[in-house]
C-alpha cells in the first residue's frame, strides 16, 4: 500500500512541476517579446515612446495580477516603472542584480525568490535585456512577481490525506506552505536538506518529524 502511495505521489509531484515550469514561461516569454518590443527599443528616438512604453506596461499589469510591477532600466540609469512610484536618490538601476544577471545571462532570467516585507508573500524578479540591432545593450526590462496565486493553487492540492506540496527556493527556504508560520523559514528536516543537496534531480526521503515517519518526495 505505501508502494503505492509513494508511486502516486511521484506522478503528483512530476505533475506539479510541470505546471510550474508553465506557469514560468508565459511570464519569461513576455519578458522577451517586451525587450524586442521596436517601442522599448527604440524608446529614446521618438517622444511619444514613452507614453506608449507606460501603455504597454499598464495593458500587461492590468491582466495579469500577480504582477507587481513592470519596468524598463536603461543603460544610462534612467528607469520606467509602472505603477509609477517614487525611487530612491540617486537609484541606479544598473547596479541591481536583476539588471546584472540578466547581461551577463544575455537572456531571459528568473533571480531567487525573495519575500516581500509588506505581504511576506514569495517573489521574484522575470528580467530581460534589451539591445538595438547592431546587439549594443540598451537595458533590461523586468516584473515582479508575486508567487500568492501559485501559493494558493499548492496549498489547495492533496497528495493522500495528509500530504501537501511545498514550493522551496535553492538554499532550502519554504515558499510556500499550508501553515503559514513555515514560510520564509529554512525547512527543519535535515534529512530532506542532504538529499536535495545531492546531485539526483529528484528522490525520495524517509524521516522521522515530531515522533511520526515521514515520506517526502522532491523534484528540483
């Protein structure tokens, strides 16, 4: 019967990572349609632009509401974001890391899930690049994305009856959880923590939590 179990687990847990990775892409896809985009990249040869750049910004938020904002960091330090907002002095765009890896990936990147200080939702940064046609770096368009709908959509999914998907960021953080004073803190089973540190893109554990054996699958 636990043979069983654990079988039915697996392709749960294969189902659901599959369903992330989509949830991923569509995001990632639009981040390269906006850094091809002739209006973000020709943004500075006609005024108009930067309405339309605002526009296009404000069309995408507007259906897609895990997104928290959309931006445009340029090379020259400017930035567009909408919602607009006030930044910081002397903010640089140039100098964040979404900005960075996106050039150095020189393609689309997801940076590692951090928590908002407001919601204590999980969130990440989609990033792009953005050249002109002779490949010269004009900037890097990017959202942040709230993970709460992802969040809400795992925690609704039962494997068993007692069972539940996570979603944990590379340095082992809980994402997401049922019992939200798991969130944000770094998964207690040490067990689980010397597994997925290995090699093997996905496995299974057996472990022993508050006097109960334990069976946790994984998929990186």
């Amino acid at each position: 019967l636990e043979s069983q179990m654990i079988t039915a687990a697996d392709e749960l847990t294969t189902q659901v990572t599959t369903s992330i990775e989509a949830y991923f892409a569509g995001f990632k896809n639009a981040m390269r349609q906006f850094s091809q985009d002739s209006t973000i990249v020709d943004y500075d040869k006609e005024a108009e632009h930067a309405d339309l750049v605002v526009k296009e910004f404000k069309n995408y938020l507007s259906s897609h509401q895990d997104v928290m904002n959309v931006y445009y960091g340029k090379s020259d330090k400017r930035m567009i974001i909408y919602p607009e907002q006030k930044l910081p002095d002397g903010y640089d765009p140039t100098s964040r890391g979404w900005y960075q890896d996106a050039i150095a990936a020189n393609t689309v990147i997801i940076t590692k899930p951090y928590m908002d200080a407001a919601t204590n939702i999980p969130v990440i940064t989609i990033a792009a690049p953005v050249k002109n046609e002779n490949g010269l770096v004009l900037g890097v368009v990017g959202i942040d994305l709230s993970l709460s709908t992802l969040s809400l959509q795992l925690n609704e999914i039962n494997i068993g009856k007692l069972g539940y998907p996570i979603l944990m960021s590379d340095d082992m953080i809980i994402l997401t959880h049922k019992d939200e004073k798991m969130i944000n803190v770094e998964i207690p089973v040490q067990e689980i923590k010397d597994a997925i540190a290995k090699d093997e893109s996905n496995g299974i554990v057996t472990y022993t939590y508050e006097g109960a054996r334990q069976v946790a699958l994984y998929e990186k």
